[in-house]
C-alpha cells in the first residue's frame, strides 16, 4: 500500500490558496473554516484510496479536502471528549467471596469464543 501525504492545511480544493477560507478573511461558522492565522498544522500519511475518496468527496461539496479532515477530527473529538471518566478512576467494589473457582482458560474462552 502506497500513503498519500496530506497537509491538513487552508488549501482549497485544487490546492491552491485563493478559496475564502484560505484568506483568513471569513469567520468560522459551522461549513468553514478558521482563519488560516489561527491553524495548527497536523500532517497525515492516508492510503491512496483514503485519500481519492477524500478528493471525490471535496470536489463533490466544492470545498477543499483539509476543511473536510478538520470536520472529521473535530466531529471525532466531539464523541470522544477528553474529560469522560477513565476506568482507572473507578473505584473497585467488593461482591464476596467467588461462588466457585475458576482457572484462567476458562476465563480466556468466555472472552474469546472458538
């Protein structure tokens, strides 16, 4: 598998840098991008197929790949919040004492089926 290099930048779809929201001139509103100004730069190496189906997907909605990637990322953080609890944070509780023994291979088949 061959990766394609993506700048996660304020390109516009062709890569050039005459789109609005590569000037830094619209306002983020949901649909478009920050300022260019106020972009981190994050660099991805994607699959060929990753990457054509990003630009179909670009030329499609007539905005640029990066615009498409930063909605993904932010959408993904929105699901994974960085202050949900940890399972470290949880506390263990005491059910007595085990109803009967057990040895570790049946513990492995009940967590991996055959």
């Amino acid at each position: 598998m061959t990766t394609r290099f993506v700048d996660a930048d304020a390109s516009g779809v062709d890569g050039s840098e005459s789109a609005p929201w590569a000037t830094g001139l619209c306002s983020a509103k949901p649909g478009t991008a920050p300022p260019a100004s106020a972009l981190g730069t994050i660099s991805l190496h994607v699959s060929d197929s990753d990457y054509e189906a990003y630009k179909t997907l670009a030329a499609r909605t007539s905005r640029p790949v990066a615009q498409l990637i930063r909605e993904a990322m932010s959408r993904w953080l929105g699901e994974h919040p960085l202050d949900a609890p940890s399972l470290r944070d949880v506390r263990p509780v005491d059910l007595g004492p085990m109803l009967q023994p057990f040895d570790r291979s049946e513990l492995a088949d009940e967590m991996y089926p055959r």
